[in-house]
C-alpha cells in the first residue's frame, strides 16, 4: 500500500510506516537536529491531526535526528 500524502508534505517530519501500523515520526532540520520555528510548531499540529485521522496508524514513535532532539528555537 502507497503511503498517505500527509508523510512528505511537512517539512521538519520524516515519517515511515511498516505492515503492522507502527509509525515512526521523526523530526529534524534539514536532516539534522530540530531547530525549533514557528513552521515547525504549525506543521507539527497539522501533521498530528492527519496522524491521528489515518487508521492505519496503530502506534506512534516520535524521535529526534542527530545528538539531541531538539537543538533550540529559531526566534
């Protein structure tokens, strides 16, 4: 089954799903350390409702990239 659109279309979010419904939601900047923004904060409210809408999602794990997992704000 293709994956939902909702998977590439929020940029601090990689998202992956495997057969048993367990998605992995992991934030990042530019494929590094999360640097916290007003984007991110919006898009990660958008992109949990349409996780939560999907049915097929049946455990979440949200993770960090790089050393920490989230390396500050961008003001």
């Amino acid at each position: 089954m293709p994956n939902p659109a909702y998977f590439e279309r929020f940029e601090n979010l990689a998202m992956t799903r495997d057969e048993a419904g367990v998605l992995e939601v992991r934030m990042h900047s530019d494929g590094d350390e999360l640097v916290f923004s007003g984007q991110a904060h919006h898009d990660f409210v958008d992109a949990f409702y349409e996780i939560g809408r999907d049915r097929a999602n049946r455990v979440v794990i949200l993770t960090g990239t790089g050393r920490s997992f989230c390396s500050g704000a961008a003001l």
